[in-house]
C-alpha cells in the first residue's frame, strides 16, 4: 500500500540528498554477503566540510551535500550503491575486487576536483577515500564499514589526495593510539599530569 511505500522510503533515504542512507546501505551488503558475493566498499569522507557549515550555514552545506551526492552518482556503474551515511560521508559499494575499486576511486578523486557551483558561489571540495574489500574474511557488513572507516582515517592522516585501502595493520595501529590515549587520560586523572 501507498501509505508502506512512502514509510519505506522514509527509513531507507537520506532526506538531504535523496540517495540511499546508511541503513539502505547495510541492507544492501546484508544481501551481497548472503550471496557470497565480491565486492568493496569505499567510505568517501568530504574534508572541510564542517567549515562550510560553520562559515556559510546549514542551507549551503545541505546544498553542497546534494550537489556532491549528485557529482559522485554522475561515476556510477551498473550493480555500484551509492549512500549517504554520515554529516559528511558517502558510501559506494563497487561489485569486484582491487582493480574496480582503484579505478572508481580515482574517479572519485577526479569528480571532486571539479568546483561546485552553490549558491552563487563556487566550492572545492576534496575527499579522501578508505576501501575495504569484502568479504575479505569478514562476517558482517558493520566489519567491512568499520575497516572502510579506519582506511578512510589512515587517508586523512596521510595528507596526500587519493585513498587507501584496508589492511589488519590499521587496526593494530589504531587499537595501539587508543591504549595509549586511554592510558594517558588515566594518568591525568590519578595522577595530576
């Protein structure tokens, strides 16, 4: 009935953009990894983007949000997913494996190169990119999102444009700047540092 359809679409897209939402997006790989299925996800995270909040407002960030959802669906291929998941961040799922990854990704990179034309203003926007192959050992699409998310960090912190893909080290590296972070707070805490 109408009245299913329209609450569907209400759960399943982003009300900004008009694209899939994060829970669209895990529906999505729930059923790609029932079919055993290749692919990768890329967690496009949209640098500066709070600063154009901040300094412009939410009526300009929201249209900048939709003119980039719209600059990356102009790259999709037949079976790829694009979805808004965060303030700033997109997903795209890319049936196959390294090579469709590298390759969607650089062309990511290239799209946001490009000015947006935004309230009779022009935008630059960059991104930085983290892949994560799937199934790649993993059980559970939250397992591919959150290396995605620790490959797209590792990106951010490297400084150049481009993306990185996933690898386990990223983790034990995490895990290790976490400890020493908590241990530091817990020596603040009990002993004045």
């Amino acid at each position: 009935n109408e009245a299913d359809k329209k609450l569907r679409r209400l759960a399943y897209t982003d009300d900004v953009t008009g694209l899939p939402n994060r829970a669209h997006l895990l529906e999505f790989l729930d059923r790609a990894f029932a079919r055993q299925e290749d692919g990768a996800l890329l967690f496009i995270a949209i640098e500066h983007f709070k600063e154009i909040n901040d300094t412009q407002g939410y009526v300009v960030g929201d249209a900048v949000l939709k003119a980039a959802g719209e600059r990356l669906a102009s790259i999709l291929q037949t079976g790829d997913l694009l979805a808004r998941i965060g303030d700033e961040e997109f997903a795209l799922v890319v049936p196959g494996g390294n090579q469709a990854a590298a390759r969607t990704a650089a062309a990511v990179v290239d799209a946001m190169r490009n000015a947006l034309q935004v309230g009779g203003g022009s935008i630059i926007l960059s991104a930085k990119i983290g892949i994560a192959l799937y199934p790649g050992g993993r059980t559970t699409p939250s397992e591919v999102c959150a290396d995605a998310g620790l490959a797209s960090r590792d990106a951010k912190v490297s400084g150049d444009e481009g993306y990185r893909f996933y690898s386990p080290q990223m983790s034990a590296a995490f895990m290790e700047r976490r400890e020493i972070a908590q241990a530091l707070k817990q020596a603040i805490t009990h002993h004045g540092l």
